[in-house]
C-alpha cells in the first residue's frame, strides 16, 4: 500500500501537534518571468523542488527561497510572499533577495564551485575562496532571518535542504533554540580522506550537527559523514544508534531515499495532451525511427553525458545495422552558465553532437537529436513515452529523480531504463540495465541489449521499476523524515 497526500496530511496533522511547516532551500518551486506584457509562473528545472511541492501540498506552511525570477518582486505582498500553486495556492513562498555579488559568492562561488564538486567524485577539482566563504555565511544569515521571521513566537519545524544553507540551522537556533529543525543533504556525502582538503570543514560540520534530524539518500553516504564527523571535530559518536553529541545536543543521522510523485506524474502522463504532444514531436523532428532513446538532464559535469555520448558514438561503429534506425534525443537545460567548468562542459557537448553527427548522418537522418532548452513536463512526458529506452550515465548522484520520472511516466508499462550505478536510485531500481559510465564497451553493448529486448521482457522489467517507485514514493518519503522527528518526542 503506497502513501496518499492525504496520508500524509493525516501524519502532519497528527505528528507535529500544530508546528508551523517551514521548507528552506535555495532555489524556489515557482518562478515568475515577464514575457511580452504578460508574467508567467514557471516550474524550474531542479529535481529538489519537483520532488518538495507535492509534500508542501499536502502539508501547507511556508516555504522560504531566493527570489530569482525577473518578474518576482512584481507579485509579492509587502512580506515578499506570495501563494502557490498558482492554479491551486496551498501554501506560501517567502521570497529572499540577493544583490549580484551575493549571487556569485554564495551560489556560483562556494556552493558550487566548492562544495558541489567537493562531493561528487566526478575529478572536478573544487575552488575555494575565503571572500565566497564570507558571502556564504552573510546569505545564510539572510535566510535565518527570513525563517525567524516567519517563526515568530510560534512553534516551528524548519526543513532545510541541500549544500547552499549548510550552517543556516546553527544561526536559526541561536535566536531560537526552540524551533526544531531538520535538514536534507541532496548530493553524496565525500569519504573522510576527501572532506578534509576543505578549508572550512569544522564549520560547516558543526553547522550540520546544529540540526535534531539530518538525512542522506543511502546509508553509505550516513557512514561517510559520521567518520568525517569523528575525524574532525570533538564529539562523541554513536554508531548503533547513528548519531552525533556535539556540545550536548544530538542529531541522528538517517538515510531517507528521495522519490517522486508517482500517481501524479503518471496520471499527467497519461492525458490526451500528451498524446497530441507525442504527435508534434515526431512531426517537428522528424522521428519515424525504429529505435528512439532519450537523455534529460542539467548541462552538468556529474551527469555523464560526454560518456553516453561517446558510447552512442561507438555503438553505432560496432553495429552499423543501426544506423538510419535509431536516434538519440538529448534535452539538456542549461545550467551555471557563467562557471568555467560548465561553460567548457557546454563546449565539449556540441563539439561532441557536431562531430558523432557528421560522422554518420545519411539523407535527412542524424543519429543525435540536442535540444538544449528548458523543456516543460508536458514534452518531458512525451519525449519519455516515444522512447525505446532512457538513459541516466550519472557519474556520482546522490539519488537522480529523471530515473524515477521516466519509469512513473511509463504508462504503457515499456521502455528500458539504462541506469548508472552510481546513483542513488541503482540501489533501488534494480530492474534497469546497471552500467558502469566510464566503462564504455560495456556501456555499448547494454545499449544494444536495451535496443534487443523483447517486449515481454520490457514489460516484466518496466512493471516492476513502476512497482518500486510507486511504493516508494515523495510522501512516503516525507512521511518517513516526520516520523522520525516524531519518535524524537519533540
């Protein structure tokens, strides 16, 4: 029996005792752009906040983010809020500001030209620079401020999320030791061995250690944090129980795998837009191909997609039968366009479309289709459903929800997921085709068992993965993260 929005809402309501629910993360769950005279609401292309709105849904309360639409300022009340869904307003967003230099600091400097490839073993070495440090903890600060406000003299569970607001707990309870709060890290937690070239590593352990609840995807990733926690600072660790005293206070430390909303992505997959959708697609490129894959990612250096790339390209040399009958549709939504790593990434990716695609294109057939845009859910679902097969080549991820998208949007039960092993998800979906991204023969020839898979064999697979998700779904894991705070007694 998997979880309901209203299951969900019943434990909120049950569990937290009239707490105000308070979400904090970087980037928000809705963006308001200027278009001609109009302003559109956009959802953006992060897989933490497609993941958080429905738990918001259900549980209302606020959530607190940086305000980065162009058009943001203009629909905000004189608190910088406004309600969302904008079709079906549930809860608040509290919108923060951050000047230009903030920005660049803060986000594009420490939290991701440090700490994000700092954490991902992707051989991307990280930069760190005291003057981003300094920024970091200024926006941290504007963050508390912002939740405290919020909070009031209230009762409050803050849940914060990810990497950008590493030490916001720590500045929260040193207003307000009260308000309990908990915090979810999205990316991979690094060995110990790894951890240690950061300059500023005891501060923002100790940071993380200001959190009662702190959750990884795996329990990998929990045993990795609790050895750096013990290398580094004063505090005494308990292995059975997983959990840290620092100073007198105790956080546990849990692993809570991330999902989707299943029952949602595949009833909106399921609708006749979608069909119309599929329609416009094969007329607008032209996809009457036999075999059709498809890759939808952030233009991003851990996502792998110079290796699928490449093992497109030798797949096509080793069976040359192929060529002419398949297609590869990449969608790539541009991402930390101004970091030099992204910009050479970007590079690299089209001069890697541009030469695969000389190489073998006949007549009008090109065997790489790259569109590099910011693609709605609606074409998301379409360009899902026309595939034979999705691949995600992660080279280190601390979940990937594209894996669990594409086999949620899987309404007709078919399709082959290729899924790296080093995400989060291999651990499991274990009915997808496991590669290894950097092992390129293998990952051909996965290619070609993903191509050669016979319908019913598809379909047992496919069945399965949907099965799993399903289970395992966005309110069970939040409900999963409440609970425990529950247990607490707090």
């Amino acid at each position: 029996m998997s979880w309901t929005k209203e299951d969900l809402q019943e434990l909120v309501k049950t569990k937290l005792a009239g707490r105000l629910f308070i979400v904090v993360s970087n980037r928000e769950p809705y963006i308001h752009i200027s278009s001609g005279d109009e302003i559109q609401c956009v959802v953006p292309a992060s897989g933490l906040t497609v993941a958080l709105d429905p738990m918001m849904r259900a549980c209302s309360g606020v959530w607190v983010a940086h305000g980065s639409g162009n058009a943001d300022r203009k629909v905000v009340d004189a608190k910088n809020r406004v309600s969302v869904p904008p079709d079906e307003p549930s809860y608040s967003l509290r919108r923060i500001w951050l000047t230009k230099e903030e920005e660049e600091g803060y986000y594009l400097g420490l939290s991701n030209e440090a700490l994000w490839p700092l954490c991902h073993v992707a051989y991307t070495p990280p930069i760190f620079d005291e003057a981003d440090w300094n920024t970091y903890k200024k926006v941290n600060q504007l963050f508390a401020d912002a939740v405290l406000d919020e909070v009031g003299d209230r009762k409050a569970f803050v849940f914060i999320q990810d990497y950008h607001l590493a030490i916001l707990s720590r500045l929260i309870k040193a207003k307000n030791p009260q308000v309990i709060t908990a915090q979810f890290w999205h990316i991979p937690w690094p060995n110990p061995e790894v951890f240690r070239i950061c300059p500023w590593q005891e501060e923002l352990l100790d940071g993380l250690l200001g959190n009662d609840l702190l959750g990884f995807h795996i329990g990998y990733n929990c045993d990795n944090f609790l050895e750096t926690v013990n290398r580094n600072l004063e505090s005494k660790i308990d292995y059975e129980r997983s959990a840290v005293n620092r100073g007198g206070g105790i956080t546990l430390v849990r692993p809570f795998p991330i999902s989707v909303d299943f029952d949602r992505i595949a009833r909106d997959a399921a609708k006749e837009e979608v069909i119309e959708e599929m329609e416009r697609i094969r007329h607008r490129w032209k996809l009457d191909d036999e075999f059709i894959g498809v890759g939808v990612d952030r233009v991003d250096y851990t996502k792998g997609i110079p290796h699928r790339l490449m093992a497109l390209d030798k797949f096509l040399t080793k069976y040359p039968e192929y060529q002419g009958r398949m297609v590869f549709v990449q969608l790539a939504e541009p991402s930390r366009v101004h970091i030099r790593k992204y910009k050479e990434l970007n590079a690299d990716i089209d001069d890697l479309v541009e030469e695969i695609n000389w190489k073998y294109q006949s007549g009008g057939w090109r065997p790489i289709i790259y569109i590099k845009e910011h693609c709605s859910p609606l074409a998301i679902w379409a360009f899902h459903r026309l595939a034979h097969f999705c691949i995600v080549s992660s080279l280190h991820d601390g979940m990937n929800l594209v894996a669990k998208e594409f086999v949620s949007s899987r309404v007709d039960e078919d399709g082959v997921l290729i899924l790296s092993r080093f995400t989060g998800a291999a651990r499991e979906l274990v009915q997808a085709l496991l590669i290894n991204p950097y092992a390129t023969d293998d990952f051909v020839e996965t290619i070609r068992k993903a191509v050669e898979m016979p319908k019913r064999q598809r379909q047992a697979r496919m069945r399965k993965l949907r099965q799993s998700v399903e289970q395992n779904n966005i309110y069970q894991w939040a409900g999963n993260i409440i609970s425990e705070l529950a247990n607490l007694g707090l």
